[in-house]
C-alpha cells in the first residue's frame, strides 16, 4: 500500500511539473493588506468577554517559487479590530508564519496558489481607556496551529503581480479568518 501511494504521489508531481511549463526559480515578495473576522471561543479577553469582531491587517511575505511551481512562504501578519487611541476594549492577533503550496500558471498572467502552513500566533486582548476607573488590564495567549489559505492573481508586468488572499485558520482559541489584497514582486 505505502508503495503505491509513493508512486502516485510521485506521478502527480511529474504531472504538474509539466502544467510549470518552462517556468524559473523565482523569489517573491509579497505584502498584503485586508480585512478579516476573529472569532474567539475558548479565550476570555479582557472583562472575560469572548468576541466575535472584525479586523483589519497588515502582513508581508517572503517566499521561493521552485522550477516545478511548489511556493514556500515565510512571514508575519497582524490583525486586530480597530481601536482609536486604545479608546476601548481590543483583540490583536500577531502570526508568524511558514507555507508551502503549489502556483498553478492559468494563462494569459492569471495563477492560482493554493497553501498549507503553520503559525505561531499570540493573541492579545487589552481594556480601554474610556470607562476604565485604574490601569488597563492586559491578557495574551500564544500558540501554534495549522492554516490554509489560497490566492488567484494576475501577472501585470515582469515583476508585479497583483491579486486576493484568503486565509483561514482555526486556532486553540477559535478562528480567524482574513481576505487580503496582495501584490507579489518576483526576482
């Protein structure tokens, strides 16, 4: 059984080396910034309140685009729900991250990459300033647990290709969500 499996396996592989086409190594860049939902079910935040919010984020990408199209991606990302000068009571979710997918080339500059990865992720709740009689009460956890996530993009020059992400995760805590627009600048 273990032998034929290692045999498709590697029967897939050469079948999508050939949708590669002639394609080269590349390293990318990727930046991203978007919106997203945290749902948050096992963690109680500040004032012992679990929280179902949106949030906005920033991130950025480092990865490797291999001649037979698997992509590996390392980065970080931060998400938290908006908060005008620590005004009120908030939720941050930072993430470091390291992916691997495969970029499928769907012609005339579109791809598609679908990815699976692993985050160390600490989430962060901390108490307002309005409404709050003492010092602002802070409460973080940390963790590491699997993502997956899948982008559809567009070749706009040599370098630039632009496009959306959608990333899902669930967490010890709950789950995040986020959809992001990216632009992948590829060396």
């Amino acid at each position: 059984m273990r032998s034929l499996l290692t045999i498709l396996a590697a029967g897939a592989l050469l079948a999508l080396q050939g949708t590669a086409g002639a394609a080269e190594s590349e390293f990318q860049i990727t930046p991203r910034a978007g919106v997203g939902d945290l749902r948050i079910d096992q963690f109680e935040g500040v004032g012992n309140n679990l929280a179902d919010t949106d949030t906005y984020g920033l991130g950025v990408g480092v990865g490797f685009l291999t001649p037979i199209g698997i992509v590996f991606e390392a980065g970080v990302e931060d998400f938290g729900d908006f908060d005008f000068f620590n005004t009120f009571d908030s939720f941050r979710l930072s993430q470091k991250f390291a992916s691997v997918g495969y970029q499928f080339e769907l012609g005339e500059g579109w791809r598609l990459v679908p990815r699976v990865g692993r985050a160390h992720w600490k989430l962060r709740s901390e108490e307002g300033r309005i409404f709050n009689p003492g010092p602002e009460e802070v409460s973080s956890i940390s963790g590491d647990n699997y993502f997956w996530e899948a982008s559809i993009s567009r070749r706009i020059s040599r370098v630039v290709t632009l496009g959306m992400n959608y990333r899902q995760g669930n967490f010890d805590f709950g789950r995040s969500r986020a959809a992001s627009f990216i632009v992948t600048f590829g060396f």
